[in-house]
C-alpha cells in the first residue's frame, strides 16, 4: 500500500506528458493540471492516513 503513491505519481506524470505532446496546450493549463493533480494527491495521502 506505500507503493501506491508512488504508481500514482508515475501514472499522472506520463498522462501530462501524452498530454502535452497529443494536444500541445499551453503551460498555463499545465500548471492548472499539476496543480489538480497535487489536489487530488493531497485527498489520496488525508484518505490512507484516515484508513490507518
């Protein structure tokens, strides 16, 4: 279960990634995504801490 953090990560920076070189998009939106990312992050790390 501490690893699932880590597969997260790796998972959300290879969608930016496909994102980035699919779409093309600004860096404004990349910021915005990155930032949702962390947000969502952030609820995974309060939601596991709650489950111990």
């Amino acid at each position: 279960m501490k690893q699932l953090p880590l597969c997260v990560g790796i998972i959300c920076v290879t969608a930016i990634i496909i994102t980035v070189i699919v779409c093309k998009v600004s860096l404004e939106t990349i910021f915005g995504l990155i930032i949702g990312l962390l947000i969502i992050a952030f609820a995974v790390a309060v939601a596991n801490l709650i489950d111990l």
